[in-house]
C-alpha cells in the first residue's frame, strides 16, 4: 500500500475535496481514506506564513554576508538550554 498525503475540505454534504489531484502510478479506483481534523486552537509550527519565512531567510543572508555570525557552539548551547 503507498501513502499520498494531500489536504482538503469538507463541503456541507460530507463530501472531501481534494485541493489538488492526486497523481497515480497505477489505475486503481479504490483507496483507503484516514480523515485528520485539525483542532482549533491546535497551533501547526510548520504553518508559518510565506512571507514571514522568505523575510527571515532574507534577514538572515543579509547577516551572514555581513559578517554577523555565531559560532556554532553557542548556538548549539542556546538550542540545549530550550
């Protein structure tokens, strides 16, 4: 059995729908469906909105071209503290 993960919605009949197609290798019609909701106040870490991630990762080229860098250990002892 292969795993595809896709997200999707659910209309006011209880049908899914997919918000992409699901791109097969094979011709089956039948699959397996494990529907995950996500809990309201659940809050996704990997959700971060786009533009906050391309302007951090502009910030932080911006630094390294500047020579505002730490040394590794100090980061590594910051990451252990948490």
């Amino acid at each position: 059995m292969k795993a595809v993960e896709v997200n999707a919605s659910i209309d006011q009949n209880g049908n899914l729908i997919l918000d992409e197609p699901i791109q097969t290798e094979n011709n089956s019609n039948r699959v397996r469906v494990i529907v995950l909701f996500t809990e309201q106040e659940e809050n996704d870490p990997d959700d971060t909105p786009i533009e906050d991630v391309k302007a951090s990762l502009k910030r932080g080229f911006q630094q390294a071209k500047a020579g505002q860098t730490r040394p590794i250990s100090e980061l590594w002892s910051r990451i252990d503290a948490e």
